[in-house]
C-alpha cells in the first residue's frame, strides 16, 4: 500500500490527549463532549440520541447519567480523595450522597487494587443503584481518621443514550463497518485509542478518491450501545455489512493481536491475517472467538452473523494496566497508533481492491510477444513480476479471489493486484461473473499448496 495521507501518528495522539481526560460513561454530557471533540477531524459525524427507557432487544436503554463533582474529605475540609483529579475516581453511575460516615462505613464503599498498589480500578455499577469511590491501595491504607465526609452530586434521570455515526457512499451498497465504543473514563489504551484511530480512519475513508464499498462508521457505548444500533439498524445491517473491524486497544507499541469473528474464515479475517503475515510480517497473538470481550459479541451474535474482527496492538485484559488508571498516555505512542491506524487501513484496502478473475485465453497464453515472461535460470524465472504472472494465470479460474491467490502463493496482495491490472490491460484477465458476497466465507476452489512450473514461453 503506497496511499499518502496529511496525518501521521503525532496527529493521532494528539486527538488522543484530548480525548483522554474526558469523564465518559455509557450516557451523559461527556459522551457529547466527545463527539464535539472527534468532529476536529471528522465533521461529518452525526450525533444521535436514544431515549432512556427505549426497549433494544433484551435491553432497557437506562437514565442518563451525568456529575457535577465527587470528593471524600476529611474533618477539616481537606478533600483527599476528588473525582477532579482522576474520573475513575467515582464508580460509574454512583447515586447522589452528602454523608458523614466512619472510617469503617467508608471501607465498604471504596476498591482498590492490593496487586496494584498504584492503580485505581475501574468499576461500574450502571444498572444497580448504589454509589463506591475507586482509590490506590495506597491512598485506602492512608485514610487513617476516624470520620469522613462523603460527597457526590450526581444526577440520574431519563434523558438519552448519545451515538455518532458517518454513512459514506461508494459505488456498491454493500459496506464496511468501522466501530468503537466511547462509555469508559480515562483510558488510553482500552478506550482513547480506539476512538482516536477511528477518526483517522473515518478521515482517510472520506478523502479517498474514490471508494468501491460504502462506509458505516460507529462510535456508541460498548455492548448496550452495539445491542441499541444493531436494534436500530438490523435489516440495513444483514443486507449491506460485508466486513467490519471493532477498533479496540490499538495505541501501545508492544506487540499485535488478532481476534477473529464467530463464523471463522471470514473476508475481514483473510485480509487482517493477509496484513500481519505477509505485509506487516510481525508475530502477533492469534485470539479465538472463545476470546471474545468487545462489540464483535454483538455483531458476530446469533441471529446477527456478521463478518466482524478486531486487530489489535496489546488485547484487553493482555496487559497490566488494563481497567485501571495506570494505562494512561504513557501506555500508547504515535508509532503505535499510527500502527493500529496503518493495518486496519490496509486491510480495508485489501477487501477494497481484492476481486475475483478468470483468464480470457485457453491453455497458456503466449507471453513474451507482451513483454510478460522473463529468462529462466536453473528452470525458474530471474524476477518476480513474471513468477507472479505465472501464477495469476494459473489460479485465476474464477473461483479464486486474489487475496486467496495472495495467501497461496506468499506474495504480498498488492503486488498481485499490481500485477492484475497489467493482466486486465492486456486482456488476459477479466472480472469473473459476480457472485453473492457476504463476506463471511472464503471463495470456493482454493487448493492446500501451490506448485510452480514456469516453462511458459
């Protein structure tokens, strides 16, 4: 892939660290706020509201959410532990309180992280009133008085679930989702990557010169949020989605990982894996379904049985700082992100270009009146472009797409496409008669090996 772009890595974090500080939570203001912010890069993204008691599925879109501040301070006033200092602080949806409790009253409503001495956890509790305040283990073994007093001005009430969405032409109706979640608070790996990426991804989607697939890109709240969109969206889903990406955990630079859909041997898997084999050439983790733990639960569901993957940088739950205060903007880096933006980009590319030909002429057509074969030596061609001539010609039978001629043969896929443009200027290659893609299979008629005899003359 040679596409250039008027960003790089340095943009991305730097939409990064202003998403990051933001309190975010499956509802309230901080869900716009975060919209307000990602339209610096992508304007087009629309902002829509679902009304709390809205019935999706199995699920009941709760009240909204929202604080206005949060503390635990001493006799004296002194405020030792403040939700404006850290927005995991708070245990999401905490309850209103003004109290003055005991030492051990107050224990019972903090958690902390004994392994983790440094970290606050994140916790939620959106569908079980009650209010807890999340603090190092150091600052719990710290809060040595006898009484303290308790303070969170919260407000819980019907109001909406807020989602963004991007609807991007291309010459087909069939789509490729892009999704992320913004519902937690101040993570940088688990949550600000992801959205930051996507933006970027939205960004370079837009410009394309020109697109063969229609784009739906989805920022909502994880799970209730997917269940609420799919709810919204479910026949225009089934009937258009051929592949999607849910964009998670894609900002450190510590290694890669991939997580496949439900259905197994996906296009958006075949390309994914295509990226980190032969393109990237890195090793990666290789999760299972069985591995599952973001939106892909929903759109892979049954029922649902979208084509929908996740790659990733360091996978949640996989690393240390996971869920708690720790993975802050140290954890992520402009190389990472520009990594997770880049393979996820030339995936898209992948299922993009990737097409399925047939030959036009029977037998092996004549090359080197066509500039198209090369000596041999020792029985095998001395350059590349004709070895990938031969076996374009060979496989191209119009069940094989090119990814599937990429992956057999071990050569990067843009090259191949590269090389089948010159075929189909040529006329030795044309489209093969479409057949339904849904993107959920492989193409049919691909062998276990490739064997090569380049005595094409």
């Amino acid at each position: 892939m040679t596409a250039q772009f008027p960003f790089d890595g340095h943009d991305i974090f730097a939409l990064a660290e202003k998403l990051f500080p933001i309190h975010r939570s499956i509802t309230g203001h901080g869900v716009r706020q975060t919209h307000d912010v990602l339209r610096d890069v992508i304007p087009e993204l629309e902002s829509k509201e679902i009304p709390s008691g809205s019935q999706c599925f199995d699920w009941t879109i709760p009240d909204e959410w929202n604080v206005e501040e949060a503390y635990i301070a001493d006799m004296t006033g002194r405020r030792v532990i403040d939700f404006a200092d850290n927005n995991l602080h708070l245990m999401s949806y905490s309850v209103p309180v003004d109290a003055t409790l005991d030492r051990e009253e107050l224990m019972a409503h903090l958690y902390s992280l004994p392994d983790l001495p440094d970290a606050i956890p994140f916790i939620t509790s959106y569908f079980n009133r009650r209010w807890a305040f999340c603090v190092t283990e150091r600052q719990k073994q710290g809060l040595t008085d006898t009484r303290y007093r308790v303070v969170v001005r919260s407000s819980i009430e019907p109001g909406g679930m807020t989602y963004g969405e991007i609807l991007v032409p291309g010459r087909s109706t069939q789509e490729i989702l892009i999704h992320t979640y913004t519902c937690h608070p101040q993570m940088a790996n688990n949550e600000t990557s992801g959205m930051a990426v996507t933006a970027y991804l939205a960004r370079a989607i837009l410009d394309m010169p020109e697109r063969r697939y229609s784009y739906r890109i989805v920022y909502v709240p994880e799970t209730i949020g997917a269940v609420a969109y799919i709810s919204r969206n479910l026949d225009s889903l089934r009937k258009s989605v051929i592949a999607g990406f849910v964009m998670t955990c894609v900002g450190d630079d510590r290694g890669w990982s991939f997580l496949p859909a439900r259905q197994g041997n996906t296009l958006p898997e075949r390309a994914a894996r295509h990226v980190l084999d032969r393109i990237l050439r890195v090793p990666y983790a290789s999760f299972s379904y069985l591995d599952r733990g973001s939106d892909e639960r929903q759109y892979c569901a049954p029922g649902i049985n979208l084509p929908v993957v996740s790659i990733m940088r360091s996978k949640y739950g996989t690393y240390p700082e996971y869920h708690t205060s720790l993975d802050d903007l140290s954890v992520i880096s402009p190389d990472g992100l520009w990594g997770g933006f880049s393979a996820t980009f030339q995936a898209i590319q992948i299922i993009e270009k990737n097409e399925t030909l047939a030959a036009t002429v029977l037998c092996e057509p004549w090359l080197s009146p066509r500039g198209l074969r090369a000596p041999l030596k020792d029985g095998k061609f001395i350059d590349d472009f004709s070895e990938k001539v031969s076996h374009l010609l060979a496989y191209s039978d119009g069940t094989m797409d090119l990814l599937a001629i990429a992956d057999l043969t071990g050569k990067p896929f843009f090259d191949l496409a590269l090389v089948a443009e010159t075929l189909k200027a040529q006329d030795l290659l044309k489209p093969a008669e479409p057949a339904p893609a849904d993107g959920r299979t492989a193409p049919t008629g691909v062998p276990d090996a490739v064997g090569t005899n380049p005595r094409s003359a």
